[in-house]
C-alpha cells in the first residue's frame, strides 16, 4: 500500500482525515477498514504510523500511532526535456522515484512536442503524476513541477552543481567531485540528445557535461537510470 499526505504536521496520539481523493482510493479501492493501518506522511517530511479510527460516508478518521524522521536527501532538481506525451509522463514517474525533489519539463532544441494550447492541463497532469509517484516511492515531500521553461530560461535557474547528461562527453560521472555538493541541477535531453550548440551553452554556463557510460538511453529510460547513478555518487 502507498504513504498518503496530509497538509499539517503530525505526531503521535493525534486524530487527522484525509484528502477526498485518497478517502475514496482507501475506501473503494483499497477497500480498507476500521483497525487498519495506514503510512502518512505529513508536511515536514515524518512517516508516521496510524490506524484508522472511524469510515463515514464522506471521510476517513485516523489516529497517529508511532513517527520516523525523513531520511537526509539531497536536493536533486532534474530538469527534463519534453518529448512525447507517455514518455514524458514516464519520465515523470520514473525521475520522482528515483529520488527528483524537483521536475522542470524544457523545451529543448530537439523537442518535438507542442503543449502550448494545453499547457494549464498538461501541468496539472505532470504534478498528479509526481503526486502519484511520491506515493508509491515513499517520497518524504511530493515534488515541485515547475511550468514549461526554455533552456537557455532552465540554465538560468539552475543551482548547485548543475550537470548535462551528454552520451559522448569524455567525462565520466566517476570523474566528478560531488563532496561538496548540497543541491545538484540535472539536465536530460529528448530523443536525439541535446544539441552541440545546448551542450557548449551549457559548459559556458558552468554545467558539467557526462556521460553514464558506453549505453545510450531512451529519453524515458535516461531519467530513470540517471539519477539513479548520480545520486549513488552522493
């Protein structure tokens, strides 16, 4: 079974209800019962342990049993490329699980997707995706999804220490320092990669291009295995 959010903190021994759309997952879905138990977690990023108390015909009462702290992670903004409706939605998924504490979808030179007439709706899926997947991952906050920005706009925001996947670059992710970084910036390109000319804007900017090796990735795949392996070097 998934964690579920609330808004609030929360601590042991107290009551709280939850959010309309996951008192009908719990109780059409999960088909769950009073005396259960159930994860939460709550604003500050603590786990906690709670059983529920009372099931009405609009809300879920449940009672805060035990607490775990959030584990310590680092700040992994991952900037992703937009490409094809499923794929980026997967990359959504994929990049939340792997632990992104921030999506930012760009529109990169070889993006090949025009969301521009549905940008409001298309947003509000990517955050129910994150949402979604935070759940599933036992994420200890849900991810930001930032609304569409160009690259040369993305470079601009990035902070940290900001690093381009590059299939071709001659630096490995092992020959990077990441000791003292406390936020890492993380750009994946679309199908086709990034361009020379986005690859030379990046280095110019300060961003470290890499690549994970001799395997290229699918755009979707690349933002699953990538942060994977750049957060194992953390």
């Amino acid at each position: 079974m998934p964690q579920y959010f609330v808004d609030s903190t929360i601590s042991a021994g107290d009551m709280f209800s939850l959010a309309k759309e996951d008192f009908h997952h719990l109780t059409k879905v999960r088909r769950v019962r009073t005396g259960g138990d159930i994860d939460v977690r709550d604003s500050a990023g603590f786990l906690h342990r709670a059983e529920i108390v009372e099931i009405n015909k609009e809300e879920l009462t449940a009672i805060c049993l035990s607490s775990t702290p959030p584990k310590s992670e680092i700040d992994l903004r991952v900037y992703i490329s937009l490409i094809k409706t499923n794929a980026f939605e997967e990359s959504i998924q994929h990049a939340v699980e792997a632990g992104a504490t921030r999506i930012i979808p760009v529109n990169s030179e070889r993006s090949i997707v025009d969301v521009s007439s549905k940008k409001d709706s298309k947003l509000e899926r990517w955050r129910k995706i994150a949402l979604e997947s935070a759940k599933q991952s036992y994420a200890p906050r849900i991810p930001l999804v930032d609304e569409i920005s160009s690259f040369v706009a993305s470079l601009k925001t990035a902070q940290g220490l900001i690093l381009i996947a590059h299939p071709f670059s001659e630096r490995k992710i092992s020959d990077i320092d990441f000791s003292n970084a406390e936020c890492l910036s993380l750009f994946i390109g679309p199908e086709g990669g990034f361009s020379a000319s986005e690859i030379a804007l990046a280095e110019n900017s300060g961003a470290l291009s890499f690549s994970c090796g001799s395997r290229v990735f699918r755009a979707e795949t690349a933002a699953a295995v990538i942060p994977s392996v750049v957060l194992s070097y953390n």
